[in-house]
C-alpha cells in the first residue's frame, strides 16, 4: 500500500507546535521561533503505507509528529529486515538530501502516522532562518553519518565473512569427499592383498620370485610420480601396458593399466615378473603389485587432502584473528594469500588464472588498525566477479621508499574483465555510491576499502579500460 494524504500548512497550530517539541532537534525553539516551519505539508499514512523506498531518491526533510516508522533494509533474498523504528519526535531525510544520494533503507507506518513533509526549498529556507535549527540538524546529521558508517562497516565484514564462509565450505568438501573416497578405495586394495598374501603363503616362492617382487615393491614404495603426460601420451601408455598385459592372460588389465603407468612402469619393467611366475601366478603378481601401486597413490592423494583442509583452516585462522588486539605485525604476503585460499572455490569456478608476484622481502607491517583482509577480500572478490571465464587476475606486491622516508608497502591487483564504465569511475569510492539492485550485496565495498586504507594511512588508485582494471593500494609498513 502506498496511499498519503497531504496538505498544505499555512501557519503552524498550537497543537502542531506542541507536537513538534517532541523532536529533539526542535525542543530548545520558542512557540515563535517555530514558526520559520510555516507553509510545509503535513503527510498522513496509514498501517503499512510505504513512505519512501530502498533505492529511491527523495530530496524531502520529515518529521514524525505522531505514529511509528519502520526502518527496513533488503535482504539477500529480498526479504526486509528491520534494523530501527522511527517514534514520535524523529526527524529524517537530512543525509540524502544533502548528500543528494538515494535512501539506503525503506520506511513504513507501523500504525497510523503523521508527518511535517518539507521540500527542498523549504528545508534550506528552514536552514538560513533558524540557525538553531540548522546546528541541531548538521549535529544530527554528523552522528547519523557516524553511525551509519559503523553500520556499514558491519555490514560489509558480515557480508565479506558471509563469501567466506559460501567458500569454506566448497574448500572443505573438495578435500574431504576426496579423502573419503581415496579411503574406500584403500580399503579395497587392502582387502585384495590380503587375499593374494594368503594364496601365496600356501605356494613356495622361488628366490628368483622373491627378489623380483622385492625389486618392484622398492620401485612402488620408493618412485614418485614421472612428469605429467599430456592426455594423449597418458592414454597411448596405458594402451599399449593393457595389451601388453591382456596378451599375457592378465584379467582387468585395463583397470590396473592407468595405476602403473600413472608410477612410471612399463612393460619393460614388468619384463622380470612375466619371466619368474608362469600360469596363473603372473596375473596374482601384477593384482598384488597394482594393489600396491595404487594404495601408494591413495596415501598420498589422503595426505594432500588433509594437508588441504590444514591449510584451509590456517587460512581462516589467519583471516579470523588479524586484527585483533593491540599493535601487531602482519605479513601482506600471508594475508592475500589467505583471502585468496578462502576464494578459491570463485576462481575454479571461472577457471580463471592467478598470476602471483610476491616479493619475498616484503617488510612486515606494524599497526594497531583493522580491516587489512577486507581490503583483500573486496578488491579480488570484484576482480574475480569483472573477469571473464579463463580470464586472469594478477597479484603483485612490492615495496620501495615513500614521499616521507619512511617504506611503503605496495599492492597491485588487476584484472582483464571489461572495465568498469567510464562514467562509474569517479564515484567508485563514494561511500553509498553502487550500481548493484538492492539486497544485492551492500555495493559499499570499495567506500569500506578506501576507509580502512586510509584509517592505515594509506592511499589507493585505480585506473580501468576495457580489458585491464588495476587497483594499487600503498601502505606505510608503520601504521
């Protein structure tokens, strides 16, 4: 519903004037100074009538004399969440009016509500006749800003911890469903050595068995994996060992075929075991050796996972507690490396390429700010989201003399995506400025990001054409 009543105020009532001794920022003026409000509108809702929403431009001074507003954002999924009510007394509208910005946040009665509506002729009428009025209304708005700064800042964290947390949980169930699975099969390689050990320990083995078994066990336990064959040179060996092996009455030869190439062996190597076991022992010799082979791969594709899932979880350590306490030391390289391990999962998705040029010598930073990762977080989140599929994001940091003396730590970003538009690019710091719909994201990233580079003591640039966005971020390694 979206119905109002509104009329036009000639001079202000008694009852009117009473009620607008409510408003803090009007208790001070006399019943004659109140009357600088004369020719404003009054505006009348009903429950859940709409009085401005999320998104929209409105460049109108309120003031609630009776009734309630809600203060409501949009969600993620669209959904209104309520972050404050307006009551009696409340004056709003100031901030986008002046800031000429569109309203962050949609207002509707809760019960019945009138309001003193002023346009914007009125309000700087208003502003250059009451000078007590315009000092309650710029405090009123200084705080406001404040506290919407803070909010804002809340927001953007909880929203950066929301994408990590989207890419936790794709990290950790790549490594754990690999583990898992690696598991299953190692317990079936088990399984079948376990059988072949038995037929063997019921057979004599000859030395000439024993030492040729023994030799290709030292190879399987002891060989890394060879160089990586490309597709076609992986598929023509294991063609030629499968028919090697299917010519020698081994069964499932093209099931064992990928284990043992995969660990470097050929038919050449296998030349010793054909030669010492004859009839149905050859094909129990390889079963056992691939078995072998296999479960060695297994072991080390667990062992990457669980090493995955470490570093995973160091990473968000790193990301959790930077910032916390006092003064610290950070190290830039440890900190973008973390972001991107919690971002991964955004750059598979794309397949996007990640160049990385980290100098080595960085010098550690020391501050008692915070926010350093979601600068990170912001600036390669948005390259991965301007990027192409199989594009490429670049990551550069270095360090050299600042304009003071004192060293400056640099961070470059860059991606090859289309650009952000020129007529974007001047407001792309601006703290409200977003060409996102609402409750898409809060589209204040980079307002945050220049915030907390400049709470550092830093400066940040940009430059964007289509096909190379670069951000350069430059720190004081002393914060």
């Amino acid at each position: 519903m979206n119905k109002q009543m509104e009329t036009t105020v000639g001079t202000l009532s008694a009852e009117t004037i009473a009620k607008l001794h409510r408003a803090p920022i009007l208790e001070s003026l006399t019943d004659e100074t109140m009357h600088c409000l004369d020719g404003a509108h009054t505006l009348l809702l009903k429950p859940d009538d709409v009085l401005i929403r999320q998104g929209e431009l409105k460049r109108v001074f309120w003031i609630l004399l009776e009734g309630s507003l809600r203060v409501s954002q949009a969600g993620p999924k669209g959904h209104e969440l309520t972050v404050h009510t307006h009551e009696a007394g409340a004056a709003f509208g100031e901030v986008f009016l002046l800031a000429n910005i569109a309203s962050t946040y949609s207002l509707r009665a809760v019960d019945e509500c009138e309001l003193l509506e002023l346009d914007e002729e009125q309000f700087w009428a208003l502003m250059m006749s009451c000078p007590l009025v315009r000092r309650a209304i710029l405090g009123n708005m200084a705080l406001r800003l404040q506290k919407m700064q803070g909010m804002i800042f809340q927001q953007e964290k909880m929203a950066a911890l929301g994408t990590m947390a989207a890419g936790l949980m794709h990290e950790l169930n790549n490594p754990g469903a690999a583990a898992r699975r690696a598991s299953s099969q190692l317990r079936e390689n088990l399984t079948r050595m376990h059988r072949l050990t038995q037929k063997w320990s019921r057979t004599e083995l000859t030395q000439e068995q024993k030492q040729c078994m023994f030799e290709l066990q030292e190879y399987a336990l002891s060989a890394k994996e060879k160089v990586a064959l490309n597709s076609l040179e992986q598929s023509d060996a294991e063609e030629k060992l499968a028919e090697w092996m299917e010519e020698n009455s081994v069964e499932d030869a093209w099931k064992m075929a990928p284990s043992l190439v995969a660990m470097g062996m050929h038919s050449e190597d296998l030349e010793c075991a054909r030669r010492s076991f004859a009839g149905e022992t050859f094909p129990d010799a390889l079963n056992w050796l691939e078995a072998m082979v296999s479960s060695m791969r297994l072991v080390g594709s667990i062992e990457e996972s669980i090493g995955r899932v470490s570093d995973l979880v160091m990473a968000v350590k790193s990301y959790a507690y930077e910032g916390r306490g006092q003064t610290q030391t950070i190290d830039i390289n440890k900190s973008i490396h973390a972001t991107l391990v919690m971002l991964g999962h955004k750059l598979r998705e794309k397949q996007l390429v990640i160049e990385k040029n980290m100098a080595p010598d960085l010098p550690i930073l020391q501050t008692d700010c915070q926010g350093l990762n979601q600068i990170w977080t912001n600036l390669i989140d948005n390259a991965i989201d301007a990027s192409f599929e199989h594009g490429t994001v670049k990551v550069k940091t270095w360090a050299e003399p600042g304009a003071d003396g004192q060293t400056e730590l640099c961070i470059r970003i860059e991606d090859n995506g289309s650009g952000i538009p020129l007529e974007s690019q001047p407001k792309v710091f601006d703290p409200f400025y977003t060409t996102k719909a609402a409750g898409v994201g809060t589209g204040l990233g980079l307002g945050i990001v220049y915030k907390i580079v400049e709470q550092f003591g830093g400066k940040i640039w940009f430059s964007s054409t289509p096909g190379e966005t670069v951000f350069l971020v430059r720190l004081p390694n002393k914060a």
